[in-house]
C-alpha cells in the first residue's frame, strides 16, 4: 500500500502545479496515508528524525574576477546538522543535500559528516560545503535528505519535503520552511567547457605478440573554474582502447596534462588503424565538453583555443597483432605443502598459524600471470565449511617456462579440528588460459559457477606428461587445542537501503549498509556477503549478484559495512526485493539462503532469514528490503 501511495505521490509532484492549495492538501494527505501504511507491518517503525539544519549564511556573494593563476577559487557554507531516535537506536550515515530544483545534480550542495563525527540517539554535526566562485546566481534549497538508524530504519524520504519533516517533529519544533541559500554572482559566471589543445601517440604502429603499450599525453585547458581532478574527468577513447584520469592525477587546474598508457593485448584487438574517436572532458564548474562522431576532427578544431593552429587529421596509432595465439594451458608439475599436521588454539585468538602451498608449473607460452588463488575447507563437517583462502601473489623464481609460486594462509585461531581439503583452485597464463575448478557447497558466498566437485579431475587434467595421478585433493590437518571453536557463521542483522527509489540520477548504483554479528571470530571482509535482489512480479528483467567492496565500522564482532551495489539499467520501471545473501566469518563459517535456487516465496524467505534473528519481535524483519528502479 505504501508503496503504491508513493507511486501517487510522485505522479502528483510531477505532472500537477505545486502552487496549488488543493495539490498541497492532496500531497499531505497521501502521505500521511503512506506513513500509516508503513507502520501496519509486524514492528512499529522508529525513523530518524531530522530536528534541524541550519545554514552558516542564507546568501553568498561570488566574484569569479577574483579567481587567477591555475589555481581554484573556493568558498564554503556551513551547515549545523542535528537528528534524533529513538533511545537504543544509532543515527547512521546521515547525508543532507542542497539542489538547483528537485532531483537536479548540477552544482548540487552536499552535507556529510566529518570524519571524526560520532554516531549516537542524539547526534548532530556541522560540515562545511564547497562553492566554486565560478558559480552562477543561483537559488539552493534542502531537496534530499537521508538519514538511517543501525537497525534499518530511515528517514521517509518523499517529496515535498517540508510535510515529511515536520509530520515527525512535535507541534513546537514545526519548520516555517526548508533552509535556503541564494548565491549571487557579481562577475562572469562560467558556462563554458574545457578545451582539448593536442594529443600525441608513440609508438605510432607497432607489432603486439601477446602484450604491449600506447603511451598517450593530451593537454586540455579550462579558462574558467579549471580541470575538475575527479575520477574520469578526462577521457580519451581510441577505437574502443581508453585514456582515463586516474584518482587524484593530475591535479586540477587551469592547464593540466592527461597521461597514460594503454595496454594493447592480442586477444582483444586486431590487426588495423585505430583513430582517435572520442572526447569527453569536465571542469570544476560542471561544465562538460563531450565530442564524438564522424565529423568529430570538425568538432575539435571548432572548440580549440583562439591562436592554435588547425588539426589536419585525428591522433592514431597501428598495430599488427600476432595471428598465432597462445591458447595451451600451463601444466602442474608438483603441488607441496610446508606440513600437513597443524595446531590451533581459541585461547589466544589474535594467534594466526600460518600454512604454505608451494605449486610448480610449466608454461610454454605466454608465461604465467599472478595473483590466482586456493580454497581450502573443512571436509569432516556437513556442509563444507570453514573456508580458508590462499592467494598466490608472486614468484619463486624467475625462469621464463618453468615457475614455482607459493600462497601462504594464515589459519584463524578460532578453527575446528578437521580435514582441510582444496575447495578450488585458479590460475593462468597471460594469454588467459587457466587451470580452474571448484567442490564446495558455497557457490553463493564465492562466485563458484556449475560447483559440480570435478576438481580432482580437474587438477589430474592438468599434471604434467609423467606425473602420476592423484588420488584424492590436496590436504591438511587442522587439530583445535583451544576450549571453544567457532562453528556458527555470522548473522546478518540488518541490511539498510540508502535510496528505496533509485533513477538515472543515480548513476545505476544501489547504496546501503549491512550490519553482522559474530561472537567468536568475527565476520569477514564484506567481499565475500553477495546480495541477491529479485524483481517483484513479471518482468522481462532478470535476477543478479552483488558485491560490496566497502570499509568496516565498531568492533570485529559487531560490524557495519557501508557500500554500494550495482544495479542492472532495465528500459522498464520495476521493484526489486532482497532475494537472498551470503555471510562468512574469519574462521570460515558461511551461511546462505536463496529464494531462487531453493525455490522460496516471499513468506518462506522472510521466515528464513528470520530463523536467523531468534523470536524476540524487535529483533525479527518486517519485510525483505526493496527498491523501486524506474527510468
């Protein structure tokens, strides 16, 4: 129903005049409807409430005349934040944003907190927010507001804002209306974009057998706010080869260099001419120079600087690339550990026992390439648990056939005794041919594809001509001398969505955070927590993984991860609720469930993460978390 009334409100917010009394009575009512709706689940919802967001000055003067040298031109505004919850519960992760009209990401004001800011029931925080003198006269208003609590809870984002923000304050703390900043420009505004002033390539053509380089250098200029110095401000694209600004290279300016060196393989280009086909660049401003097409040595010479002298053709380079690939394999010709009988002990868990794997290979092509990598698990409990990586990141030696590459893992102090056997194993040559293979029952927390237990037969495959066959995986003991072993993986308590409706103002990526308990060992590195998200109903769109790559919070035993996920672009408006996830723990305790593969219905699945949660009802979900993607 909630979600319905949303729906409602957004068509009400676009397609009607918000001037008029009747739409604003309207809006109100729906979503008060949309609050109440959003309270009849299992738990009475506790949302964080925003109590006030006061701006350092309501008006700004600029003067980009000010503003010289290949340097940039900065002011800032101060906004003093402060929230509240419920007692028990913890503010997270608030964000404030300032806009030029709804949903509009130019030029936009962001508000987070600083680094040291601690989180708490009742929290507030003052952040500084960067202008560029560049800017034009502007009028900013509180468009976007996102606030969480550590067990899920969030602001109720919807628009108009005002209503939303005052239907959670009590009659004395009512905003008159949302904070505003006018900025007033008093010398030339900049509109105009960089300039893209010369490329050079070397080596023009070349010969690639398996790999090699183009060394690109471009100058662009900015006579305005200057070269922004974000990531993939810069961009030269070669025929589908890219020329990218890395993070924090260069630094922005006036005036700056764009360098890098494209690497060239034989797999994925050809034998030809490959010209200069695209240009895209941005300033500090937001301004963006994007030129592409078949007329685009028109469109360079058009917006090059007054004085510079025509180009007469694009940049390029020519390769000829080698016709006989390399597509064998590398071979094993032996596999060894340091010892197979090892001890742990839970009475000093920050003890780590370390266990090498020394593998010898022969490629005759294109040489081995590293990192690759080895599970190994606990094979006497069912399922298989108690994974433990091991990832090779360099060379023994250094001859050009023949290698020898060791992986150490450092077995946690938390493991059970066992059988540790190998789980899966990759590695590769240059060419990409690898060596692969999986037998674990955890193909969701690791990415195991078709997991069908070949491995063994995949690893005999492998051996050299002469080396006799295995008969069983690679292995070693684990003895427990501790009191205690960690045998219980780690439970997912919360997951926390950021954005509950994503658009293309987004940049396709679903943002939010993931809190795990663990008592023993801890949970591990979020690298290895997929989410799954399901469409709801029929839809042409199909399921898909997530990862989060992130950084952790709080104790090893209680963590939040904050991080993002990617989102498939569908052509279609569609919702899309939690369908299953993975968690692992540092001794390698895992954990999944998966509406899909087992079949589960929305009910079943929720019954199932819950099973997790204990009984208690504050404790226990409501509902699985979802989003509404629409175009």
């Amino acid at each position: 129903i909630g979600f319905c009334l949303n729906r409602i409100i957004h068509c009400f917010r676009t397609q009607l005049p918000q001037n008029q009394p009747s739409v604003q009575m309207s809006l109100k009512v729906l979503f008060a409807l949309a609050l109440i709706s959003a309270t009849t689940g299992a738990i009475t919802p506790i949302y964080p409430v925003l109590r006030s967001a006061v701006l350092s000055s309501s008006s700004l003067t600029m003067n980009s005349a000010l503003c010289s040298g290949n340097s940039t031109c900065l002011q800032y505004v101060t906004a003093d934040i402060h929230m509240t919850v419920a007692d028990n519960y913890t503010i997270t992760d608030p964000k404030l944003i300032w806009r030029v009209g709804e949903q509009n990401k130019t030029r936009e004001l962001r508000c987070f907190p600083p680094a040291n800011w601690t989180s708490s029931s009742n929290t507030r925080y003052t952040c500084n927010m960067t202008i560029d003198n560049w800017w034009p006269t502007t009028h900013y208003t509180l468009e976007h507001v996102r606030i969480h609590s550590h067990h899920g809870w969030e602001f109720p984002m919807a628009w108009p804002l005002l209503p939303v923000i005052n239907s959670l304050l009590p009659a004395n703390e009512k905003w008159k209306k949302l904070p505003t900043l006018d900025l007033t420009q008093k010398g030339k505004p900049d509109f105009t974009p960089p300039q893209l002033v010369s490329v050079t390539v070397s080596p023009i053509s070349q010969k690639v057998k398996y790999y090699s380089d183009v060394d690109i250098n471009a100058v662009f200029i900015d006579t305005g706010s200057g070269i922004s110095a974000k990531y993939d401000s810069m961009e030269l694209i070669f025929d589908g080869f890219y020329c990218t600004t890395g993070e924090g290279n260069p630094k922005p300016g006036r005036k700056v260099n764009l360098k890098c060196a494209v690497e060239v393989d034989f797999q994925n280009s050809h034998t030809g001419h490959y010209p200069l086909t695209e240009v895209h660049a941005t300033d500090i401003t937001g301004n963006i120079l994007s030129l592409k097409g078949p007329n685009l040595l028109q469109q360079i010479n058009k917006q090059l600087p007054k004085g510079t002298p025509a180009w007469t053709h694009l940049p390029f380079f020519n390769l000829t690339v080698n016709n006989d690939p390399d597509n064998t394999p590398p071979v094993i010709n032996s596999i060894e550990f340091t010892s197979t009988s090892l001890t742990v002990n839970s009475d000093h868990p920050d003890t780590e026992v370390p266990v090498s794997m020394i593998l010898s290979l022969t490629d005759a092509g294109t040489g081995l390439v590293t990192p690759g990598n080895v599970w190994f698990g606990n094979t006497d409990r069912t399922p298989t648990q108690n994974f433990q990586k091991c990832e090779f990141h360099s060379r023994i030696n250094n001859h050009p056939r023949h290698f020898k590459i060791n992986c150490t893992v450092m077995l946690n102090a938390w493991l059970p005794s066992g059988t540790y056997s190998m789980a899966s194993i990759y590695f590769g040559d240059e060419s990409g041919n690898s060596v692969t293979g999986c037998c674990g029952e955890a193909p969701m927390i690791f990415g195991w594809n078709n997991c069908n237990c070949t491995l063994l037969q995949k690893l005999n495959d492998a051996l050299a001509p002469g080396v006799p066959k295995m008969k069983m995986l690679p292995s070693f003991q684990v003895t427990q001398v501790g009191k205690a072993a960690d045998t219980e993986p780690p439970i997912l308590w919360n997951v926390t969505l950021r954005d509950t409706v994503v658009g293309h103002y987004d940049y396709n990526y679903v943002k939010g955070w993931m809190w795990l308990k663990d008592d023993q060992s801890g949970p591990r590195y979020p690298r290895y927590m997929p989410l799954n998200w399901l469409p709801n109903g029929p839809t042409s769109a199909k399921p898909y993984w997530t990862n989060t790559y992130t950084s952790a919070t709080e104790d090893p035993h209680n963590i939040t991860f904050g991080g993002s996920w990617d989102i498939i672009l569908y052509f279609e408006e569609i919702e899309f609720s939690m369908a299953g996830y993975g968690t692992i723990d540092n001794a390698g305790n895992w954990w999944a469930f998966d509406r899909i593969h087992q079949n589960l219905t929305y009910r079943r699945a929720l019954e199932t993460v819950n099973s997790r949660l204990g009984w208690e009802m504050k404790n226990r979900w409501s509902h699985l978390p979802s989003f509404l993607r629409y175009i």
